[in-house]
C-alpha cells in the first residue's frame, strides 16, 4: 500500500471528469487500498480518485465514528435524492477551510463494490453529505464552486499563499 499525493484547490487537475470503471479488477482493487491508506493518514471521511490525479471513477469513504465502516463506490449513480440540508463541510483538497453547503437531504445511490458486486444504499446525514461531495470531485467540481466569487477568491488565495510558503520552507 502507499499513501499518495492529494492535489489542491486550486489544482486544474482537480477539474477533470473521471472516467468509468469498466473492469474491476486487482489493479483497482489495490488503487482502493492505497485510497484508504492517504485518506486515513490525512484523516479524511471520504476520498475520490480524482484527488490523487486519478481519473477514474472511485470513491472510498469511513464516515463512522471508529473509522471501522468501510465504504467504496465504483461508478456511482444517483438514482433518487429528497429534501434540502445545509452542512459545513470541507475537502482534503481545500485543507483547513469548510464552509456551509446546500445538498440533498437524501439519496439513493447505486454503485459497485470493490469485488465488482451492484449494490444500492440509501443514505442521510453524513453519509449523504459524503456521497455527494465525492460525486461532485468525479465530474470535476469542489465544494467551493457552491460558495460566492469572493469566498471562493479568498480561499484560493489562502491556499497560494500557504503553498508558496511550503515550497520556500
Ligand atoms: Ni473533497
């Protein structure tokens, strides 16, 4: 296993549609693996290929409070969603930043597990939080984009700032 490299806002990288899975096989099974292994040392809930400059459509997920749930979705579809909640969230992409998101209430999402399998859950509270937020990283979009110009301008411009400083250090 091997913990990887998480871009960051404002990363293009960050921008791009992840594609579908068509096999899974060993080789996603171990892109899994190594999923889990960076979000948990990054003490994530939730993680999408996409972060790791992987554009595939995998997502891995522990949203339990003993970090012992393990959830992934390989090419995740919603397939019902209800109500409207408004969360703080935030994003291994946009560290030490969260900031308060309109999503679904609920949804019901169909996706394959790590051995292949269909599987459809239906999910609220964190959970459903999580599916989307990851979901959205697939297709290219953060959490941020939902925020107006200048919170998103004021963030990014955090986060130059903060990378700049890393470089130099
Ligand atoms: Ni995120």
């Amino acid at each position: 296993m091997a913990i990887l490299n998480v871009l960051t806002f404002p990363d293009d990288r960050l921008r791009t549609q992840a594609k579908p899975v068509s096999q899974v096989d060993d080789s996603i099974r171990t892109l899994v693996a190594d999923m889990f292994e960076t979000m948990q040392a990054e003490k994530g809930v939730g993680l999408a290929a996409t972060q790791i400059n992987v554009h595939k459509q995998v997502i891995v997920m522990d949203v339990s409070d003993d970090q012992d749930t393990p959830l992934v979705f390989i090419n995740p579809k919603i397939d019902a969603q209800s109500g409207t909640k408004i969360n703080e969230e935030g994003c291994l992409s946009v560290p030490n930043n969260y900031a308060k998101v309109e999503r679904a209430e609920t949804v019901t999402v169909t996706a394959l597990d790590a051995q292949g399998e269909q599987f459809t859950v239906t999910a609220e509270g964190l959970l459903a939080v999580c599916i989307q937020h990851e979901m959205d990283h697939l297709q290219g979009k953060l959490f941020v984009d939902y925020l107006s110009p200048l919170k998103r301008q004021r963030i990014m411009k955090k986060l130059e700032k903060e990378a700049r400083l890393a470089a130099k250090a």
